[in-house]
C-alpha cells in the first residue's frame, strides 16, 4: 500500500470533516427513526453537489476524476459516521451507477449518469429474489421480449435503496431455466413504472439504508434499457460486482474504525475498582489486538484498491479484503459492545448499533464462504499469499 497523496490526504479531511458536522451527530436518529421515507435523502445531492458520487467515474459523463482508492476513501470516512447511510450511498454508487457506466452502451449510460451523480436521480441495484440469493444462477424473475419492450413477472427482495430508488438495475432471466448463469440479463427500470410494487422490509442493523420486496406484476420496461448484451449482462456486470467487494471492504473498515475509536474512549474513562479500564492488561491487550486487526484491513483494502486502479487483477485481492474487512468489523463491534458492559447495551449507545451494523458486511457482495470458495480456487491456478 503507497502513501497517500496530498490529494488523497485533502480529500479524507474533506470527507472527515463532513462526516463529522452532518452525519455522526444524527447517527442514533437515523438508525431509531428507520423505515419507509426515513433515510436521509439530501445525502444524495449533498454528495452530487459536492462532486463525491462522482468520484471514480469519467469526467465526460458527469464524474469527478479519480480512482478505486478515492472511493474507498469516501466510504470509509462515511461510515465512519453512520454504516446505514453509507450504505445507501455504495449501493447508488459503485452499483447502480457503476454497471451502467461500465456496461451500459453510451446512449443509455449519457442518459442517467449524469443524474446519478449529481445526486438528483437515485439508483439500487436488485438480484437477490426468494429462492436465488449467492446462487444468482436460481433467479426466476422473467422478462419476456414483446416487440420493442419486455413484460417482468416475478420478485426481488432485501433490496437496498428499493422503497425509493428512481433507478432499479434488475437482474432478469430472458432465456433458460433456473440453474444457469447463461440467459441472464439486466435492465434499468423506472421506479415509477405501472406493475412494480414496492414492500418495505425491516431489519436489525443498517437501519438508516431502506430495504425493500419489489413485485413485477406484468410490468413494462422499454427494451432500449437493456443494460450489457441480452442473455449476458449479468456476466458482463461481474466485474462490477468484484470491484464492489472492494468499497465494501472500505465501508467495513470506516465502520470497525467508529467502535475501535469509541471502545478506546470508554477504557480510558471508565473506572472499576478505582481505576480506569484501561489499566486492566486484558483490556489493554484487547484494544491492541483491534488496532492490529484494523491496521491490517487497511493494507488488505487500499492495496486492493491500488491494483484495481493500476488495472491489475484484482479479483482474489478484492476477495481477501472483503472478507478480512467484514470479519474483523465483526469482531471490533463485538469487543467494543463487551467493553462497553451495561452501559453499551443500552439503545442509546453507538455500541450496540456497530454491533447490529456489522454482521451484514459478511453476506453481501457475496458471502464469506464464497470469498473463501474463490480465494481457493485461485490457489489451484497459482495464486500465492
């Protein structure tokens, strides 16, 4: 992992500073009042205003320059302050936008691009159905061909952003039967559109993000949103996917950095026994074992973020971050809440929302036992740590 540049470094303080005035000191609201209309929409053009969405993306369709390590930069520092909300940004971001901008043919990424990051459109990303999750090979959602459109039937579910997007990047099946990863295509359809039913569903952490079932009930969606190539685009937005195993991995890292930060604060001041905890050598041990473990995420991270940016091959480094970044936010937000005793069990403590937060960094972008099933297979063909 290189230094950072000056940039680099200006951007971080830039972001931390953001962070700091209009994202932590509304965290707890966010994260108790969730639900349908609850997530804090002006982050979107707050961020496009300030050219943040646009990050990572050519400057000839409305981005803003720079590469994989700026982003992870903005992720970090922004679930920092609040893996909720954050969440909602990556996903409009590295996924919604991203796929259209890497696959999409010109016409269709020029036409919502643009407002996707400048914030004024909103995007999700939908894969995910009742009986296909890691197996996105089950996807049953159907898109028939009918002239110049196609007609959807079917359901997605635990889609993030899906209560309010104004973009759904669908995953559809146009040919075959389920168990196949061939006749997969994807395509951007209008959240507005006469068929679609959006259900809000509620979960236990990352509450700010919405999440929700969406219904095609005989839906038309224009074929001119075909979004890659018919019976392919899934295929060809894979490495959209890898490279968000990547930011995920940043997001995880911003959000054990807020419970490492606040576990170190409570030692420091809380008393036992006429002393602080942090005069307790287990305490001591456990506080340098999750700096250590944090520290190593941030090598795994935005080294995987410079290979990706160098046009390296980055898939089994993006991988291992993923999944070493997850883990260890897991276990940083469990050893912040056992540090934390009583008093970080209370709804009021941030404690309990890193723990509640962080498990759900190990299923997506793939679940860890699929990291692990990938990192394998690029030992047989030569990968070597």
């Amino acid at each position: 992992m290189s230094d950072p540049t000056s940039e680099q470094g200006a951007l971080r303080a830039e972001v931390a500073k953001f962070t700091a005035a209009e994202i932590t000191p509304n965290a707890t609201r966010w994260d108790t009042e969730h639900g349908d209309g609850a997530y804090p929409m002006h982050l979107f053009t707050r961020l496009g205003e300030l050219g943040w969405l646009g990050i990572g993306f050519d400057e000839a369709i409305g981005g803003s320059g720079g590469g994989p390590v700026e982003r992870c930069i903005l992720f970090e520092e922004l679930a920092y302050g609040s893996a909720g909300a954050a969440l909602g940004l990556y996903v409009h971001t590295a996924l919604a936008a991203g796929a259209l901008a890497d696959i999409a043919d010109a016409a269709l990424a020029e036409r919502f691009v643009p407002g996707l990051l400048a914030g004024t459109t909103t995007g999700a990303w939908a894969y995910a159905e009742p009986d296909s999750g890691a197996d996105v090979t089950r996807v049953r959602l159907a898109a028939s061909r009918d002239g110049d459109h196609f007609v959807l039937n079917g359901s997605k579910v635990y889609i993030t952003n899906g209560t309010f997007a104004d973009l759904i990047l669908v995953v559809v099946r146009t040919s075959g039967e389920p168990g196949r990863l061939g006749g997969l295509s994807v395509l951007a359809v209008d959240g507005a559109s006469e068929g679609l039913t959006r259900t809000p569903m509620d979960k236990l952490g990352m509450r700010p993000s919405e999440l929700a079932e969406l219904h095609f009930d005989d839906c038309v969606v224009p074929a001119d949103r075909l979004v890659g190539e018919v019976d392919r685009g899934f295929r060809q937005c894979l490495a959209v996917l890898s490279q968000g195993r990547v930011f995920a991995g940043a997001l995880a890292l911003g959000l054990g950095r807020a419970a490492f930060d606040s576990a170190l604060a409570h030692v420091g001041t809380r008393e036992q026994f006429g002393a602080p905890l942090a005069d307790k050598q287990v305490v001591r041990m456990t506080v340098a074992e999750m700096a250590t473990r944090l520290r190593t995420v941030r090598h795994l991270v935005y080294s995987a973020a410079e290979t990706l940016g160098g046009g390296g091959d980055y898939d089994t480094a993006a991988s291992i971050a993923k999944l070493v970044a997850s883990e260890t936010a897991t276990w940083v937000s469990e050893r912040c809440l056992h540090l934390h005793g009583a008093q970080g069990f209370m709804l009021e403590s941030p404690a309990q929302r890193f723990y509640r937060d962080c498990k759900i960094n190990e299923w997506g972008e793939g679940a860890n036992e699929l990291q692990r099933e990938m990192i394998f297979e690029a030992t047989t063909k030569g990968f070597r740590p």
